[in-house]
C-alpha cells in the first residue's frame, strides 16, 4: 500500500495524497521464492533492493518532486550477500540524496569488518559450484538477465535520475551501454574457448584453457551507475567466478536494483554480493587475500592507491582512472555538426563523464563557430532529471563541481 497511509493516520491529508502520487510499496518476504508482482497500471512492479523496517520492497517515483520524500523515504538500504538483503549492524551511515530537491531517499551503511568479510565468504563459498556450472547453464543466466533489464528499463531509468540526477533520457543510454556488455557475456562459450597446438615438439602437443580466477570485485564511481557496475560483474561471473561490489555510497539504489533482477534472473547464492562504504572498504578489497582481482573505475588519486595498494597485495588491477579530453575543430568541419557535438559532449550529463570535452582548440577560421556555440550552450535547458525536456541536469553533489 502507498506510504501516505501513515501520514493519513496522522491526520496529514495534503503529505498523504502527496505520497500516494509519487510511491507505491509492494511487500515481499525475504526468503519466499520469486514470483511476479502485480502491480497497478503505470508501475509494472517492485524491485528496488531496498529493504524498511517493515521488511518491504518499494519503487520509487519522481523522487525529486515529492513535496513529502524525506518523510515517506527515510529507509535504510541493505547489504546484498548470498542473495538475501542484509541489515547492516553497523552504527554509521551516510545520506542518499536526491541531486534536484536535496531530498533524503535513504541512509547507506557503512559496512562493519565483519559484513565485508561476510560477502567475501560468501563468495568463496560460491566459487567451486559455480565454476563447475557448464558455461552454457552460465550464458542463460546472461541471457534472463538481459531481458530483464530491457523490460524494467524505464523504472530502472527512474530510480537512477533519482538518486543520480541526469536526465532519464540519459539514464537509459546509461542503462543501455551497460545492457550491450550483458549480451556480449551472452557469448561467452566462444569467447571462453582456449587453444591447442599439435608437436609444440615431439610428441608433445599444447592445450591452454581459460580459467576463472575465484573471487573478484569491483569499485564503481557515481557517474554511470548502471553502466560502470554492468561492465563488471557480468563478465566476471559468466566466465565462472564469483564477485563483490561496491557502488559509490552516493548512487547505491541502482546496484542494489541489478542485484534483484540478477537474483531474479537466477544467479546463484553468494555469485554476486554488495557491500557499502568508503575508504575502509576499499582498502579491505585491496587487502582481502581472498580477492584475486579488482577492477576500478574512479578518480586519478583514488585508481593510483587502488592499484598499489591491491598490487602490492598480489591481486590482479584494472584501474581506470579520470581523464582531460580535447577537441580540435578544423577548418574545413561543418560548423553545425561541430556545435552539436560540442554542445552534447561538453555539457551532457552536466559534464559528469570521464570522456567530457573540457577544452576546445579552434583553429583558423574554425573560430567563427564560437559565437553559435555560446548561443546554443546559453539556450540549454537546466532542470531536475525528471522534468520533461531537460537538458542540464543538476550536478550530483558538491564534490562533483
């Protein structure tokens, strides 16, 4: 039931139409099976990893403009290890804010030593059963996958301008870039294949095989949070291994919302697990023996300490770190295609993406460009990502200027 029925036993009429227009909650137990939710027209159903005190799951709708969202909203958001929502035990969280209202649509935990190494044993626990699962079993959970997401890519794209900011447009494209690396681990009995050579010398021939390495994990910044984490995990665990996540604690509902369609879509227990925090959690990915390899994207002093840090602990790094980008405008350029382009690769998403364009080399006559790339940029149409026809989104925090 809507959570403005709280607000109407207080007496609050005006905050109880408020949150029935912009929520809707749909109880779900924990530990029953999975099974479809029936949901009114215009909502097609409650997956949001997102656990109240009443042990519920709820959707959320057009956060930003909810006169009542930091009452209806207060929830704390779970751990997710071994395919169950956890608690959190610890004593210390953080804010998630809606970017446009400065809203609060929850408190993220700081995950306690314990919690983490939790998911990490989880993980283990995990491996040999799923390493042993036939690549193929593997494939067609990629494959459920995909499509759920494709069939949950608009409330999907919803919660992610909620809790990020950009517009829901671009959301999806967020989405989407993320879905394109779901389908390709559909492929994975081909691109898993190894390799033999016959009389390498006599009588000897070669086999390679490529082999999953155990438990891996991810760090996710706040820019893309459906992408980044979507070029993750999928191939780590379609290959066979198993895998720890932590989303940046500033986006954290997107994750935990893969983390349901991933369970739905039948992933094992403890193959994927999410953890919450900051420092202390990436230095405990870092340090934990039992992770073989990290893959980071984030901030260049952030990716420089992960990488030392994790290889100096004997784990594999991928660390993808922030970036200047350049554009040069020759002469002979068609000066509306180059305003276009410049416009959206400047200012889309409000700047917040590793390849945005921060400087501009016009050379000769390519100047005469700036005064139409002024106009247009000036024209652009800031907003809260919700709001139809918006252009430039807010920016998700004050750290992201």
């Amino acid at each position: 039931r809507s959570v403005g029925h709280r607000a109407a036993r207080r007496g609050n009429a005006r905050a109880s139409r408020a949150s029935t227009l912009y929520y809707r909650i749909q109880r779900k137990r924990v530990n029953t099976p999975s099974r479809p939710v029936m949901m009114s027209r215009g909502l097609r159903t409650s997956l949001i990893g997102q656990t109240l005190a009443t042990r519920t799951f709820s959707a959320l709708r057009r956060v930003s403009t909810a006169p009542s969202a930091a009452a209806s909203m207060p929830g704390r958001i779970p751990l997710f290890i071994n395919n169950q929502e956890v608690d959190s035990k610890s004593v210390h969280d953080m804010p998630v804010l809606c970017p446009a209202s400065q809203r609060i649509l929850g408190h993220v935990p700081i995950a306690t030593a314990e919690e983490m190494e939790a998911a990490v044993d989880a993980a283990r626990a995990a491996f040999p059963a799923w390493s042993a699962t036939s690549v193929s079993n593997r494939a067609r959970v990629m494959l459920k996958l995909q499509a759920l997401i494709r069939e949950h890519t608009q409330e999907l794209a919803e919660l992610l301008s909620s809790e990020h900011g950009k517009t829901v447009d671009d959301a999806k494209g967020d989405i989407f870039r993320g879905l394109e690396v779901v389908e390709h681990a559909c492929s994975v009995p081909s691109l898993q294949m190894g390799e033999t050579m016959q009389n390498v010398a006599t009588g000897v021939d070669c086999h390679s095989y490529r082999v999953p390495l155990g438990v891996c994990a991810g760090i996710a910044p706040f820019n893309f949070p459906a992408m980044i984490p979507l070029w993750m995990f999928p191939m780590a665990v379609v290959t066979g291994n198993t895998f720890v996540l932590k989303p940046s604690e500033r986006v954290p509902l997107t994750a935990m919302y893969l983390a349901e369609l991933t369970r739905r879509a039948g992933l094992p227990d403890g193959v994927l697990n999410i953890i919450h925090g900051t420092h202390d959690a990436v230095n405990f990915i870092c340090d934990s023996p039992h992770i073989k390899a990290i893959s980071f994207v984030g901030s260049d002093a952030a990716g420089s300490h992960v990488h030392h840090r994790g290889s100096a602990n004997g784990k594999r790094v991928q660390a993808n770190l922030g970036a200047q980008n350049h554009a040069v405008v020759l002469e002979d350029a068609d000066p509306q295609a180059v305003v276009s382009a410049l416009t959206a690769a400047a200012f889309g998403a409000a700047g917040q993406r590793c390849m945005a364009i921060s400087r501009v080399v016009l050379v000769g006559r390519a100047a005469a460009c700036l005064p139409e790339l002024v106009r247009k940029a000036s024209a652009l149409k800031l907003g809260a990502g919700l709001e139809p026809g918006s252009e430039v989104p807010p920016l998700n925090s004050k750290q992201a200027r």
